[in-house]
C-alpha cells in the first residue's frame, strides 16, 4: 500500500486491456454569488428580463467608467470560504484577464490570480456508501462573469446580451483529490450543499448558476500523476459523472495503444457521449495578468471575518453530527435528513418531544418519497410538520397500527384534516377489544380446518391467519393482540 491508497480504492480502479487504471480529478467550480446587485456595478443580477435589461454603463465598458466593489458580494465569498474551512485572506488582488470576446466589452475580465480572497480548505465528501472522504480546497477566488452571444436568432447577425456581464462569480478549486466519477459527483452535491445553506449561491445548475470545469487523468495506481485534459462547463452532476467515465476510458484507450495523453481543453457532448477537443495547450490564451490599475488591494478587517463567521449558519456536517447524537439516527439517515438546510427543519419540528427514530422513518419514507412522487419538495408540502406528529402519535399511543398509518397519511396528504379527526371519523382506529378480534379467529378458524392442521406441524405458517384476520379486521386489529389470541387458540 502506498501512502494515498484509501480503503474502497480497490473497487474504484478501471481495468483495462492491460491492467488496472485509476482516474484523478479535480474540479473548478464557478458559483454565481447570491446578491442583488454585479460585482463592481450597481446592475440588477435578476434572472430573465429583456436582453441589455441589466446593464450599467461600467457592465457595458464604456470609456471612463470605474469599477467600485460591491461589499455584499466579498461578505459572500468570506462567508463561503469560512464554510469551506478555509484560511481567509486580509487582502487580497484583482487583475485583469485579458482576452477578447464579442461579449466580453471591456477586453478582460477581472479575476483574481496570484492573491485570490481564500486560500486552502476542506470539504468532507459522503459517499453513497456511508463512507465520507476530505477534498482539498486549493482556493476560491471572486471574478466577473461575461455576457452572452447569441448566434442563432438570424441568419446573418449575431447578438450580444449583457444582463451577465459583471455579475459576480466565485470560482472554487479543488484539489485533485478525487478518485472515481462517483467521488466527483458526491464532490458537487455535497459543495452545493453547503453553498445553499450558507446562502451564498442558490446552487440551481439549469440557470447555470453552478457549473464546473472537470480536469481528469489517469495512472497506474501509486504512480504519479498523469497528464489531464479539462472539459469545459459541465452544467449538471449527472453529466458531470459521465464526462469523468468517457474521458477516463478515452485516456486508457491511448495510452494502452502506447500513446501519450496531450493537456487539452475539451468539450463534453451529452448527446453523443463524447468528449471532443476544444484547444490544445499550445493554442492556450497567454492572458497577460495584471493587477487591476482601477481597483486598489481588497482589504478586509479581521473583525469583519469574525462578525461573519459568528452569524454563519449551522452547516450540514454539524447538523448531521448533532441529529446523530440529539435523536440517535444512523449516519444515512442524518445525511438524508440534511441534505437540505428545509429538510432538517421539518424532521426536527416532526422530532421534537417524540422518538427521533420513529420519526425519521416517517419523513424519509413516507414523506419525502410521497413528495418526490408528486415533484414537490418540504417548501410546498400539503402536509406539516404537525400533522406528521399528529399522525406519530396515534400510532405511539396504540390508537392506529403502522400499517392504517400509511393510509391516513395518504388521506391527510391528499384531502388534509387533522389525523385524530380523521381517525375518528372513519373509524380507523385499531381494535384492541380482544373480544372483537378472538370472533374474526374463531371465524377463520372454523373455516379453514386444513390449515389448522398445517399450522401445528409448520409454525411459520401463523403468518397466513394472522394475514387472514387482519383482512377480515380492516386492517384494524392490534397485530399484538391478534398474535397472541391466534397463537393461544391454535395451540402453538
Ligand atoms: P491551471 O492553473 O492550469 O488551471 P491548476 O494547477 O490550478 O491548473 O489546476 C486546475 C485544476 O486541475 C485543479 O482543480 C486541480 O486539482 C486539477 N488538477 C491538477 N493536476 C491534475 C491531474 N494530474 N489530474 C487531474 N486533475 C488535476
Ligand atoms: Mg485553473
């Protein structure tokens, strides 16, 4: 074993022709910054609108204009890099990226390079498996975003609109730390996951408000690095996985033909499943950085950081490890549970003075899953957290089984009420008289002498009566109760 071999390592190699294979990837997440208005403009950030709608004249480069920072935008980048459990730099510098583009008006963009506002981090990454892995941060850096082109309105022109430009962007660097498509993509949701919490992005990939550029290479394992190609703006996680899986594969293809891998910046098409050179590394732009004249060093007060860092919210490895130990939930269950920042707040409000247990099995699988079904998420949910308790109740009391549970979550989801109303009202409590349940088994009993012979010599075969009578009971029978009379009446 080498020093970066992990435990699961083994399971993640690709085999190819010749042997084993590992991937290495590291990403660089653009995240569109939550605020009202662009980084160095006071221009609207909102969604939509008429093309040119959202543009100041410093967003539209016209001579003479100056850039002023705008507070809220580096408050997110802080707040975010504190998230990230990262060193927040005091000062920090911007310069310009010099390249053209039709819709790029000033001629480059402002970045930050060699001092970037937010140096090295950590995000714990949670498998699928229950297994969580560190990602190194390298460092997250505040830029300008660019406007758009728009080539297919006509035949003969090309359009230029620039609600974007200049709305702040925060691009996160991760280490190369990940060793499989699935690393990756647990990678992403669990970064999205804590941006949203944080409120600092909303994290909605079909807006292209979080995309990220995927480098990917392959070794043998415990060998050193290889050489890495970049696919470009990969706008969603499940495309992001198979990016990782087709370039991966295309690698090994090369290098098992005794090839070698060139450092390219690719594209990855969904359509054909494919990843396809964009540029090679000797057509790579030469920027030409340089601090930006305009914009003096970004200073920040460490009291700034530490006001920031005291209002920061609960985030959700926290979160998971205080519903682990406050309501004795497992890890997955507590990682479902948090997986959103609204979704922790329902279960607790439903958990509260209850058993955390029960009342996790009941949001997970029954809420949540009915949810999904119907494309809903907790924030337009037909069923409170209050309702859900109600229900909790009636089955901890003995007053419904877990079984009528479901059908009167299903009526209270679809029709609302209060469940003990409910419950009343349609007779759906259980019966625990055991005078009404021993008639049923007498009943069945009587009408069934074969399996009652059956039954003596295979106990096993309880199953089939108690299935019987609680037929026959509507469902209703205390299944407690029923088990005992039934095994009492039938000698076993
Ligand atoms: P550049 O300055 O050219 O963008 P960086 O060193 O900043 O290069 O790396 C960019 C990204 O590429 C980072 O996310 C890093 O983790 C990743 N990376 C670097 N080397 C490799 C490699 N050999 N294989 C996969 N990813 C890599
Ligand atoms: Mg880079």
């Amino acid at each position: 074993m080498t020093l970066h071999t992990r435990p699961s390592e083994a399971k993640k190699l690709i085999s190819g022709a010749t042997g084993d294979w590992e991937v290495v990837i590291g990403l660089e997440v653009h995240a569109q910054v939550s605020s009202e208005a662009k980084l160095f403009s006071g221009a609207s950030t909102a969604f939509g609108g008429e093309p040119n709608d959202h543009v100041s004249l410093v967003d539209a480069a016209m001579p003479g204009m100056l850039p002023v920072i705008n507070r809220e935008c580096v408050a997110q980048a802080v707040r975010t890099g504190l998230g990230l459990k990262a060193e927040i730099h005091l000062v920090s510098v911007f310069d310009r990226k010099n390249y053209f583009y039709p819709d790029l008006p000033q001629g480059y963009q402002i970045s930050q390079y060699k001092s970037p506002i937010v140096g090295e981090g950590i995000v714990m990454v949670d498998l699928p498996d229950g297994e969580s892995i560190p990602v190194g941060i390298e460092r997250l850096h505040l830029e300008q975003d660019a406007g758009k082109s728009i080539h297919d309105l006509s035949p003969t022109q090309s359009f230029v609109d620039l609600n974007r430009s200049g709305v702040a962007l925060m691009e996160i660097v991760s280490r190369p730390d990940m060793r499989s498509a699935e690393e990756a993509k647990a990678y992403v949701t669990k970064l999205r996951t804590i941006l949203r919490y944080l409120g600092t992005c909303d994290g909605d990939m079909e807006k292209g408000n979080l995309r990220a550029d995927v480098n990917v290479s392959v070794r043998r394992p415990g060998t050193e690095f290889g050489t890495r190609c970049e696919i470009k703006n990969v706008n969603s996680i499940r495309f992001i996985g198979q990016a990782i899986e087709v370039e991966a594969r295309r690698q090994i293809e090369i290098l098992e033909d005794g090839g070698t891998i060139s450092q390219e910046t690719r594209l990855f098409d969904p359509n054909k499943g494919e990843t396809r050179s964009m540029r090679s590394k000797e057509e790579a732009h030469d920027y030409r950085y340089f601090p930006d004249p305009d914009l003096l060093p970004l200073e920040i007060r460490a009291e700034w950081v530490d006001e920031l860092k005291a209002d920061l919210p609960e985030l959700p490895d926290e979160k998971k490890a205080r519903l682990m130990e406050a309501y004795g939930l497992s890890a997955y269950d507590a990682g479902v549970l948090v997986a959103e920042r609204e979704t922790a707040e329902f279960f607790e409000q439903v958990a509260k003075g209850r058993d955390g247990k029960a009342a996790a099995n009941f949001v997970i699988n029954e809420v949540f899953g009915r949810l999904n079904k119907e494309g809903k998420d907790v924030a337009s949910s037909p069923v409170s957290p209050a309702q859900i308790g109600a229900i909790l109740d009636l089955i901890f009391e003995g007053t419904i089984s877990s079984k009528i549970a479901k059908d009167l979550f299903e009526i209270i989801f679809t029709e609302g009420g209060d469940p003990k109303v409910v419950v009343e009202q349609r007779g759906m409590k259980q019966v625990t008289d055991t005078g009404a349940i021993e008639k049923v088994v007498d009943e069945i009993i009587a009408a069934n002498p074969d399996k009652v012979e059956q039954v003596k010599a295979k106990p096993t075969m309880l199953g089939w009566f108690v299935g019987q009578a609680m037929k026959a009971s509507g469902g209703k029978a205390n299944p407690q109760a029923l088990n005992e009379i039934l095994k009492a009446k039938l000698g076993i």
